[in-house]
C-alpha cells in the first residue's frame, strides 16, 4: 500500500510502503497464524498476550518446570504488536529508575540497573543458546548531542549513569564521536557497551516457535476481552488456570476494566533503500552501534542488517480515548517529519529514499514506570509500562514473572525470594490515567511543547535545556 507522499522531497517519499505491520515483516515474512482456542480449556499458567514480555515469561517458566501446563492467548499473531515493530534496541535502559531510587534509596536502583546491563548478555546468550537468528550485533548505544543544550544535557545523562554503577560507559567530543558515526552537527555523545541491534521479527518468531518446541500452548486470533482471578475470557472459550499473568503492554487499555491503567503512546519508524558503499563510506556507522540523541522528543536509529537506515520518533503520539493503529499504517506528516530527522542528521542522504513506513504503540504508566506484579490472592500478574525500552526489560520482567510464580505456587526452592523478586520495580503501584478529553489534551501539549523546546534550543544555541521542556516534565509526571 503506497502512502502517496510528497512536497518537496523530490520523489524520496513516493511510493513508500505505509504500514502491513512493519518493515521487519516486509523483509522476513509474515508468520502463518496458529489456531485459535478451540473452546474452555485449563492451564498451570496463561499469559495473555504473545509478544516479548509474554514469549519470554511462558519460555522461563517451561525452562523451570517442564510439566508445566503454559498457554499463551494473542490477539493476531506473535509479534503483531511493539515486539515486531520496534527499532530493535536491544539495551539496558529502564523506565523510571529515578523514581525507584526515590523510593527505596539509591543502592535499590543501582541492583535494578546491574540487572538490566546483564539482561542484554542473557538475552544474547540465550539467543545463541536456542539458535534463534535475530541478526543480533553488540555494537552498543551511541547518543549524540547536536546542540549546546543537548550537550548540557549529554554530559549530565552520562554523570547520572555513571552513578548508577556504569562505570564502562564512556564520554566522546565531536572528533570521536564523528569517528564513529558523522551525525551532522554532533559535538559530543555517549556510549554504552551494554546495547545491540537485533530484527524485531526474527527474534519474537524464532522465541516463539522455541516455546512452542517447549511444549507451550499458543493459540493466536484469540483476543481475551476479559481477564479475571483464575480465568482468561475469549469470544471461543475460556481458559481457566490459578496464574494468569497480563502482557498486553500499549494494548492493555482494550481489556475490560484496564481503559486508564496503562497510555498506549505511539511511535513510528521509516525504512530507507539500502545505502551504497559510497553513502555507507560518507555517513560512517562501522561499529553498527544503536544510534540516538538527547532531543526531548528524541529519535533512535539502526543500521540494518541488508543496510538500510531504519530511523523512528515520536509523530502522532496518542489517539484519542487510548484508540491504536490499523495495521501499523501512520500519517504522511509523521513520514515527512522522520526523514527531515534523517536528512539533518546525514545531509548527504538527501536523495535516499524511504521505501517503508510504519507505527505501534508502548505502554505508558502515568508515572513512566515500568514494573512486575503478582497479586498472591488472585493469582493475576502482570509486567509492562516499559516507555519505549521494551525490547530488553521484557526479558528481565519475564524471569522475574517466573519467578514470583513459582515463589507462590511453591516450586521455588526453599520458597525463599530471589535477587529478581526484591528488585524495586516489583509491586509498584500507581495511579490510573485522567479520563478523556484530559489525557489527550496532555498528550499533545506535551509532545508539542518538547518539539518547541527542540527548535528553540536549535535556533538559539541556547547553553541550557529550555524551559518549557522542564513544563512539559512536569505535565507528564516524569
């Protein structure tokens, strides 16, 4: 499907594909959907939802007990949501880590971070392990800064990360970070060793048909309108089970009951025709590192294994009553606005078209905290809210899931907690989001007040972040 796009762009834009999931489906191939549920059945343990959070939860769990009973119910097929549709960032990041330091003090937030920095090894680890080909290349995570307050900002993230015990995190100037990618403009960044890229798709397709050789249950065109203590309804049966664990993450707000609990915010990526020799020799991007910035409204890129650009951002950032996209299709503005990221960011990429175009949604808390649950008097449990840094923390929340699981049902050895089940992100509560029109209307202010403050910082050269990017915190509740 052609999203019909010009003005200005000199035919770059024409023809682009917009939507059919996304651009790693275009280039891997749509999965064949499984079978949906039969009728009633019964399960040890049903996860809801079959994208990573959900794959990895029901792979631990069958890992750590293999007579296990696992079914996983999935709406469309595993992967049609943000776990097949993301820029493929597999890194250590972690929504609402501050606020986790806040709470339980600062050594708290530091154990939560050093367990994230081991969740990418184990994710590759694991990877290797099951033979799942997910192009997975550890070049880590590049951020650049293109402003002086961007640099202000640099400088202060890279302190903030220092201090959570990232110690091999390092600091470049402009001369270093042009040696390994020439950003226009750039004059400093910060690199993590604790980051890859990988397909999207090839790792939620290889997960689940590794599950599946496991013994676990997947039934996908199975959407559950309903989840209650000890059972999962769907329109063709319900399976009943003493776990049942949520992981719908952007599409949590279709469940009964659950319209407010968790923001389904939209992003959107472009993919470009594969650069040249010559276009690979001027933009550089040999180490293949993941590649982002320090706008507010930020952008986050990889090099493709086929050698492509695939770039993303925030464009329509949330649909009003928490409603999400058709298929993955986004709006000919957002694809302009991503490829005039593309072209400041590589100006002699001008020329170079973008041959794909998509969206998916991420959950977001009201307190952009992500976090792990299990309620020990229903048997419900849920993991998510992760703000866009999903790829990996679904991995850790999902063997802290396994664990909290086998904690209460008793198979966890001497019934004792384990190093995952104390982190602070465990149990965390908070409150549900303002009705509509309130959060919409929030929504857009927000995101319209950062891409102010981006101009304006850009405009002005100013030394400092702009202050009405500190309002725009503030009505976010960051």
């Amino acid at each position: 499907m052609s999203s019909g796009v010009t003005g200005g762009t000199h035919g770059v834009l024409d023809g682009v594909v917009n939507g059919g999931i996304a651009f790693w489906y275009a280039d891997d191939g749509l999965p064949a959907v499984r079978e949906p549920l039969a009728g009633d059945a019964s399960a040890d343990v049903v996860i809801v939802g079959g994208g990573y959070t959900g794959l990895w939860t029901a792979y631990y769990l069958k890992k750590a007990a293999p007579d296990l009973a696992v079914t996983v119910l999935e709406q469309r097929f595993c992967g049609y949501g943000a776990s097949g549709r993301n820029g493929g960032w597999l890194y250590n990041g972690i929504a609402g880590r501050d606020r986790y330091a806040a709470l339980h003090g600062h050594e708290a937030a530091v154990r939560l971070q050093r367990a994230m920095n081991e969740t990418v090894d184990e994710i590759v680890r694991v990877v290797a392990e099951e033979g799942i080909d997910a192009d997975v290349h550890r070049g880590g995570v590049l951020e650049v800064a293109r402003t002086p307050a961007q640099l202000s900002r640099l400088k202060a993230f890279h302190a903030h990360e220092l201090s959570y015990g990232e110690h091999d995190r390092e600091l470049y100037g402009a001369r270093e970070t042009a040696e390994r990618v020439r950003v226009a403009g750039a004059v400093g960044s910060s690199w993590t060793p604790h980051g890859a890229r990988v397909h999207p798709a090839k790792l939620v397709k290889g997960l689940a048909a590794t599950v599946e050789a496991l013994g676990v249950t997947i039934h996908e065109s199975t959407p559950v309108t309903e989840i209650a203590a000890g059972r999962a309804v769907t329109p063709y049966g319900t399976v009943r089970a003493p776990y049942v664990l949520r992981c719908t993450e952007g599409f949590t707000a279709a469940l009964k009951g659950e319209k407010r609990t968790w923001l389904p915010m939209n992003s959107s990526m472009i993919a470009t025709e594969p650069l040249t020799q010559e276009q690979w020799a001027a933009v550089g991007w040999q180490g293949r590192e993941a590649l982002g910035d320090m706008a507010h409204a930020y952008m986050y890129a990889q090099r493709t294994p086929d050698g492509r650009i695939a770039l993303g951002g925030r464009g329509v950032p949330y649909r009003f009553g928490s409603r999400t996209d058709n298929d993955g299709r986004t709006r000919p503005e957002t694809i302009r606005a991503l490829h005039e990221i593309l072209v400041a960011f590589f100006p002699a990429l001008a020329g170079l078209r973008v041959e794909h175009a998509w969206s998916g949604v991420l959950g977001v808390p009201r307190d952009w905290c992500a976090t792990v649950t299990l309620d020990r008097a229903t048997g419900l449990g849920w993991a998510g809210g992760y703000v866009g840094s999903g790829v990996a923390t679904a991995n850790l929340a999902a063997r802290t899931l396994r664990d909290l699981v086998r904690l209460d049902s008793g198979r966890q050895p001497e019934a004792t907690a384990t190093d995952l089940t104390t982190l602070p992100w465990v149990g965390h509560k908070v409150r549900a989001w303002e009705p509509e029109p309130l959060r919409w209307l929030g929504v857009q202010a927000m995101y319209a007040t950062y891409r102010t403050a981006d101009r304006r910082e850009t405009r002005h050269h100013a030394p400092t972040s702009s202050r009405l990017a500190r309002l725009a915190d503030r009505v976010a509740g960051r």
